[in-house]
C-alpha cells in the first residue's frame, strides 16, 4: 500500500467540539468520514468523536 493512500484526519468530541486526536484513513477502502469513541480529557469520559476537516 503506498502512503498517496492515507489521509491524516482530525477527529473531534461531539459534546465539548473540542479537536482532541489525529488519525490516518484510507480514502479508498473506508471513503465515509470516521466516528470514533474516543476519551476526551475535558470531558473525563468516553464521547463519540468524528472526523473534521
């Protein structure tokens, strides 16, 4: 797989809006945006996150 394939993707809470965590996808197996629960150090627990630009 070469690296073209990969787009670094910042992943945001869904409750605070904070901007928290950055991660990588494949744009072309996974082309819908990424959610993921993640921890969100303001809000001490575990919210859904999902990708913004």
């Amino acid at each position: 797989m070469a690296k073209k394939d990969r787009d670094i993707v910042t992943l945001q809470c869904t409750e605070c809006r904070n901007r928290n965590y950055t991660t990588t996808r494949n744009k072309k197996r996974n082309p819908n945006k990424v959610e993921l629960r993640k921890f969100c150090p303001h809000d001490r627990r575990h919210t859904l996150h999902k990708e913004t630009k």
